[in-house]
C-alpha cells in the first residue's frame, strides 16, 4: 500500500515515537527486505513539521517522483521518516492543493491547528481550549496577555529538566557541556506583551505592511500584541519539535543507521531533511556507532536551526561551538545545505525568534530582522557558516559541475525554492526537479 501511496519502490516508512522509539515491525522490516530487494543506494528523507503521515507521504511522493528517471541505472531504495510534528494550518506548501492546506487569518487559532496542537501535544487538550479561547477573545489587560504566556510555556514544557531538553540547543560551551537554564528559549520567560508586539511588527513588515510607527499609530497597543500572540504560540511548539528533532535524530534515526550498517554494510545511505528534518538527520549523525561509515550523503534543504550548529567556534563568543561541531566529519561524503531568500520562515521570524530567545535584557524598540545581523541566522537562509573550508555554489553551477566529495557545501536554491505565501514564505517550495538532482549529486549516485 505505501508503495502506491509513494510511487517509488522499494519504499519502506520508520515511524519513531517522540522519545526517538522506533517502530519494530518497519524496522524489522527494513532491514530484512533491503538487501533481498538488491538495494545499493538507501535515501531517507526527513519530513519537518506535517500534520499528519498523508501529508508526509504526499511529500515523499512529490519529491521522490523524479528521481528514477535521473538515476534509471542505480540500485535505489527509499525510506520515509514519519515522527510526530507538527505544522500549523496557515503555513502553505507550493506543492500541494489549496484544498490540502487550509489557511486561517487572524491570531485566532483554526482548526486545522488547533486539531495538530491536540495531536502533537496529547494530554493537554484542556490547555489547548483555553489559549484558543485567549486568542478568539483578545481580551484587554497585559496581564491576561501574560497568562497567555503561562500557558504557552505549559504546553510546550519549557523548563530545564523537560525531557530532551538538550537536543533543543544549536550552540553549546565549548567544554561540550549540555545547556542549562540560561539557554533556554527566553522569548517565553520574558513580558509576553513585549515579545509578542515585536512578532506584530516583524510580520507585518515582512508583508510589506507600514513601518512599525506608522503601525503603532494606526492600531492600539494591545491590539497589536495580540497580533503577534498567535506567532509566540507557533514558535513555542517550533521549540518543541525543534527539541524532539534533536532527540528522534540521535536517539532514533542514528541508532537504526548503526543496525542497517550491521545487517547490510554495503548498502550506501544518503539522509535527506526538510526543515526540522534537516535537524533530525543532522543530529543522527551525532547518533551513529563508532565506526558506522555508510552515510554518504546528508542534503539539507531549508534547514531549520542555527548557520553555526556544525562551527568549531561562534565569531561573536569562541568560548562556544555549534551543537554539532565536527559532525560532518563522520559523514563519508558531503554535507550539502540548499537555502533561499526567498524563505521568510527562516529569514525574519526565525532570527527574530532566535534574537528574543538569547537575549531578554534589550530594548523593546530593536531593529527588526533584516537589521539584526548574521548572529540569529538559519541554515535554510544562508547556509553553513563558519566552517573552514566549506564551498558554495549556485544552484545552476551546483548541477554543471561534480560536487565537492567532503566537508560542507552550500547551494543557493533561490531559483526555484521562491514560492509560497506569508508567514513562511518559501520553506517548503522544495519539490523541485532540480533539488532531487542535488541529492543524487551529493551521493554521487548514478
């Protein structure tokens, strides 16, 4: 039946739980059939936040679809990773129907959402009614603005000794130690009210809205506030999958690459990952055995956490290096990350996001996104940074030429990756012909 649903063959799917637990039957599955089934070349994909396993094998399908006929000689395989995200209803994807993506306006929470929120965060429906409440009524007073704040910190369980708490990190001191409290996200422990305006009014810059004074005068305060609660909310649970796609890569996808490498080592894996699936792939590689060399390829596209996760040291403190510093090297091949300006998700609000949650202390006025700096980067924005020695290239080059067979390669996708509608711009225009290229590229798959 997945096979139909995909349209690629062999394909297998490996759900993992939010602890990283892996589905038995489809593991096993797995790793008895990919060697019968003559499989030379294994892609799998990470999804980033979906909804639901239609919406991701609708992806998988999408994206896959070309890649048979690029390789028509290769020995493929392809595995499909489901893991329990979320993506909220207002968040378009190019590549699917209108019909499919049902999008809401206003802060007030939708359906669609409000129905992903009960999904992602089982248990808390009760929680999940009243901030849906909160939003529909709007009502006046920070301090009920701030009682918004609690309950978005209640379901995302943002304290220091929630389960996972360290995989949510892209930066760590430089003794390797895991963060502590003062690296949590600190746009939730701050003046809700705060946060929340400077969210209005990144937004609707990024909508081609008027300046923030020109803003400020047409709207009243606490109207503008409650503009922005429903993107503290969509960031609250970025938060959260961000953290579960740091601990389903390493503790799950990781550890089932270690299995595949003992029951099939000859069998090449290639981890391709949107979004926070880019996060999950990446993390795996700090999951892999000692030893474990048959990741041959790790394509990123539109990466969803810090431009410095794979730095030996931070430009602005070398006291610190990234999450993941050094873990290219135990790929045996590249690290390709394809990003595009043209994706808002990841060029305004993510570093925006990232600015408010490192520092609580600045001034409420603060320069808006496009102001703020490489500091706050995203991978699927800009690319890797401050890795020595990593190559860039633009995406026609990228095609005309051989890649790189080591260390970390960027490729502007800007040309096609440039579709889709506010908030998230073109994050996940990434169905493209051309990006199926670059992973068989970036495998040397032929």
């Amino acid at each position: 039946m997945a096979d139909l649903e995909v349209g690629v063959t062999p394909y297998w799917e490996l759900t993992f739980d939010a602890d990283g637990d892996v589905d038995a039957r489809q593991r096993d599955r797995l790793l008895r059939e990919v060697v019968d089934r003559g499989v030379k070349d294994l892609i799998v994909f990470a999804h980033g936040w979906n909804n639901d396993h239609a919406m991701a094998t609708r992806l998988y399908s999408h994206f896959f679809e070309p890649v048979p006929a690029l390789a028509p000689n290769a020995r493929l395989g392809y595995v499909g990773v489901l893991w329990p995200s979320m993506r909220f209803a207002d968040e378009p994807i190019p590549a699917f129907a209108r019909s499919v993506v049902p999008v809401s306006a206003g802060p007030a929470l939708d359906k669609g959402t409000r129905g992903a929120l009960l999904t992602a965060f089982p248990g808390r429906a009760t929680l999940i009614d009243q901030i849906a409440r909160m939003l529909d009524q709007q009502p006046d007073g920070e301090t009920l603005l701030e009682e918004y704040g609690r309950l978005v910190r209640l379901l995302v369980e943002l304290r220091p000794e929630a389960p996972g708490a360290a995989f949510a990190a892209d930066t760590l001191p430089d003794s390797g130690t895991p963060p502590g409290p003062s690296d949590d996200p600190r746009m939730f422990l701050g003046e809700t009210a705060r946060t929340c305006r400077e969210f209005a009014r990144a937004l609707a810059e990024d909508a081609g809205a008027a300046s923030a004074g020109e803003g400020a005068q047409a709207a009243p305060r606490l109207a503008r506030a409650w503009d922005g609660a429903h993107e503290l909310l969509r960031q609250a649970t970025y938060f959260a999958m961000k953290r579960r796609a740091g601990s389903v890569g390493e503790r799950g996808l990781g550890r089932m690459v270690g299995r595949l490498a003992q029951t099939a080592p000859g069998v090449r894996v290639h981890l391709v990952g949107h979004s926070f699936g880019g996060r999950l792939v990446s993390f795996a590689l700090r999951g892999l055995p000692k030893g474990v060399r048959t990741v041959k390829s790790v394509t990123l596209l539109q990466a969803a956490f810090s431009h410095y996760a794979f730095a030996a040291k931070l430009p602005q403190d070398a006291r610190r290096s990234g999450a993941l510093r050094g873990q290219q090297d135990r790929i045996d091949g590249p690290l390709v990350c394809c990003y595009s300006r043209f994706d808002s998700a990841l060029g305004t609000v993510y570093p925006l996001a990232s600015r408010t949650a490192d520092d609580d202390r600045a001034a409420t006025d603060i320069a808006l996104p496009r102001l703020l700096g490489p500091r706050w980067g995203a991978l699927g924005h800009d690319g890797v940074q401050a890795v020595s020695g990593t190559k860039a290239f633009t995406l026609a080059d990228a095609l005309r030429t051989t890649l790189p067979a080591s260390g970390c390669v960027n490729i502007d996708a800007s040309a096609v990756v440039r579709r889709g509608g506010a908030p998230a711009g073109a994050h996940s225009d990434i169905c493209h012909r051309e990006l199926a290229r670059v992973v068989l590229a970036a495998g040397r798959i032929r």
